[in-house]
C-alpha cells in the first residue's frame, strides 16, 4: 500500500517527468477528523490523534525523518526526499470551508479523505532510458517520533523494480463505464444552476457526472494502455487502502519551488474531431468561442484571487493567458497563474487558499460549492481533489485529478467527469461533453 508512480507523457507536466516509488516507510491516513500513523508494515497506527491537521502531522513527520538521513547522499534533485506522495479527496476541502453545507456528502465518502505515504528512496528514468535509484538506503531509528518503531528502507542492492505496483482485479465479467445519472436528472441539474445563475447567487458552476462499471484487466495494463494512447501531462496511479488510483489528468492544481507558486487552471472543452485535421479544427473552434473563452477568464480570475490569499501583494501575474493545449479525444484552454508567497504563508495556509482547485468549483467559490452539493448525488472521493508529492523542503507538485479513476480490488471501476456550466451553456452540449471527457478511459479500459 502506498507505492505509486508519476509520469508526464509527453513535453511539460510533473517535475521530474517520472518517479516511481514502491517501498514506503510510513502512512498517514486521515478521515473523520482523525489522523493515524502507521509504519507501512503494521496493521496497528503508532500515533492516533483526533482534531489535529493532517497535513501539519505530515511536514512533522517529514523534517524528524529527514533529521536521521545521511547530511551527504545521493542528490535527486527534485523531490528531495523524504518525500510524501499524497492524494487528497475533494471532501477534504470541509475542513478549510466555513460552511458545512458545501461538502454535505462528505460522511459517505468510501475513500480517505487525506492519504499520504512516505519514501526516502525511489526510482527514476536516466538518460539511458535505464532505471536510476535516487534517495537513501538504510534505517530509521526508533524514537524518531514519540511511539514511532524504527524504520528501514530496502537494501542498496535491491533489484530494480519491473512493473507498475498495482492491486491484481478478481472480476470475471466485465460492463462498460456507464454515467450514473440520467440524461433528465443532469438536465434537471443543469436548469436549477441556470437559475442560480439568473438570480446571480453565482456566475459559474462546476457540476460533476459519476460513471460506473467493470473490469478484469489489471489497472499496471490499463495504465500503460493509457500511455500509449496519449496518457496525460500529470500521468499517475497510487495504491491507496481503497484500491488502484489511475490518474490521466492534464491539470496542475499547485507546483510550488521556494517562494515561487503557480497553479494552471484548465476551461474549456472542444472534441477533437476525428479526421485528418481535426486538431487544427478544434484549436480554431475553441478560439473563435466567446463561452469558453468568457467561462475560462472568470475561473482564472479566481485563481488569481486564491494565490493572492497568500502571496505578495502585486505579485500573481498570469502568463500565458488561453494557452490551447492539446489532450487525447479533446483542446483545453490553460493558462498559468504564478506569485511569490508571503514569508509567513504555510502549507495548510495554501492549502486553505487553492483547496478545491476553482476550476473544478465555480464563482464565487463557496457559494458554488454549496450548490454542487446540493445537485450532486454523492462524495468526488479523489477525483478534483489533489494527487502528487510534498517533499521535506516544503516544496509541493500536485494535479487536480480529473480523468481520474479508482479500480477495486473485485473490479469495480469508478470515476467522474466534469464542466462548467455558465449562463449560456446547453445541457444536451454539456451531456455530450461529459462523454468525450469519459472517452479516453473507457478506451483504456478496453485495451
């Protein structure tokens, strides 16, 4: 449990552009309020705690183990290690939200609502196209955190690993990925959010369709079947308690470098026409839409307005502004939002200000959350939440995780896709969009 992999498919997307990391020394989980250590081979937490801040007890335990590494190891780079690969459910978002009614789901939520494990060796691609193993080897002691057991990470001479870690599927039959709400309940959803955009509670909602269905192919054969077929720019799957995380997204939530912090914020959406100029049409299509480009410019304006929560004053600037960026089946508008952080911001400040990402929420933000509450049918789970790593320097690599699904252990498969709704959008347009997002995964599924 806990072991994951990131990959960037192609120019741009994570730094660095592939980490795979198997051998965890501790988990943290956390829901209800509570937070648990574990070391990764115990069944029983050593730290139990409730009311305190996940996320707080991480960077702790991040900075006491990085107290007994070597002063003088192998350089890696980014991330330094050790370093925390995380994934965080949107319903996380309640515990910086001052209204409880903006994540109402939240106490059926199946999944952790913060899961965190911790590496200090992992693996990376070299230049030769071989395996790199980058980190440390060696032990932990006990005492390193009050209760805590000592630690040990795999030998130097481990055999490089050969596959994607991944929980192997027991299904015998298999269904296609199929929406969970009907046409006529989305289209229900979609005029209470016209009206809420007619009385100008809001300007924008993000509403959210969940899929079901099955599989008996190994979510490592899902994953590199994605890859082949274009994958993502922040490619990854993590195996959390639940089952196998398989993310394709193409969005950054946070990348953060010292004082430097940027978010890329991904709206809208055109279908790549499948013919031999097809890229070239959608570009031009998504350019000539003043929908899109007006839904795009409101939620950057939000991001604007998040990082600005805690960064210098002056300092958030938007460059590039409606980048078309190209993605398997469909052309997003991105554009990168960046600044330099106040001295005094802190994780769980940044957190407080960019958590959930605004693009997958809607203007103004808390009101938008309280209404996809109430037209939504059930939790997100990790799907527009966060995936990725915080390192013991505090620097921080995170995507929002949309084309992102969770494989059982038995099969099941689940996921969402989103968009969003504005005053002129169509619900027959906004179903169609919701299946063109669906595509790439239920090819994948497929093989």
């Amino acid at each position: 449990m806990g072991a994951a992999v990131l990959v960037a498919n192609g120019p741009g997307g994570w730094d660095p552009p592939a980490l795979l990391l198997t051998t965890p020394l501790v988990i943290l989980r956390f829901r209800d309020g509570r937070t648990r250590l574990y070391a990764s081979d115990a069944d029983e937490p050593f730290f139990d705690e409730q009311g305190v801040q996940p996320i707080v007890v991480l960077q702790q335990v991040l900075h006491n183990i990085k107290q007994h590494l070597p002063a003088a190891g192998p350089k890696a780079g980014k991330p330094a290690f050790p370093v925390a690969v995380v994934a965080a459910a949107y319903e996380f978002g309640r515990w910086f939200s001052p209204h409880e009614s903006a994540f109402r789901h939240a106490d059926e939520l199946e999944e952790d609502e913060f899961f965190a494990s911790v590496f200090i060796d992992g693996y990376r691609p070299d230049t030769r196209g071989e395996t790199e193993r980058i980190g440390y080897a060696g032990a932990v002691p006990e005492g390193w955190m009050a209760g805590a057991p000592a630690l040990k990470a795999p030998p130097a001479d481990q055999p490089d690993p050969t596959i994607i870690p991944h929980y192997s599927t027991r299904a015998v039959d298999e269904s296609e990925l199929q929406p969970e709400v009907d046409r006529e309940l989305y289209r229900a959803a979609i005029e209470r959010i016209h009206e809420h955009l007619s009385a100008g509670d809001i300007y924008q909602a993000n509403l959210t369709l969940p899929w079901k269905g099955r599989t008996a192919r190994t979510p490592e054969d899902i994953f590199d079947t994605a890859l082949k077929r274009g994958g993502a720019n922040y490619g990854m799957t993590l195996l959390t308690p639940q089952g196998t995380v398989l993310s394709f997204s193409p969005e950054l939530l946070l990348r953060r470098r010292g004082d430097d912090i940027q978010t890329r914020p991904i709206k809208g959406t055109f279908r790549i026409p499948n013919v031999a100029d097809g890229v070239a049409q959608a570009r031009e299509a998504l350019a000539a839409s003043e929908k899109d480009r007006a839904e795009h410019v409101m939620i950057v304006d939000l991001e604007r307005n998040d990082l600005g929560r805690v960064c210098e004053a002056g300092s958030v600037k938007v460059d590039p502004l409606l980048l078309p960026v190209e993605h398997p089946t469909v052309m997003h508008l991105e554009s990168w939002v960046k600044g330099k952080l106040r001295p005094d911001a802190t994780l769980v400040d940044i957190f407080a200000a960019v958590f959930p990402g605004g693009s997958v929420t809607g203007a103004p933000k808390k009101r938008a959350l309280e209404i996809i509450s109430e037209l939504e049918s059930g939790p997100r789970g990790i799907y527009c939440g966060a995936l990725g790593w915080i390192d013991a320097d505090g620097d921080i690599e995170l995507n929002l995780p949309i084309r992102t699904g969770l494989v059982r252990p038995d099969g099941s498969v689940r996921l969402h896709t989103g968009g969003g709704i504005v005053a002129d959008s169509e619900w027959e347009r906004e179903w169609e969009e919701m299946r063109d997002k669906a595509r790439f995964f239920i090819e994948a599924l497929k093989g």
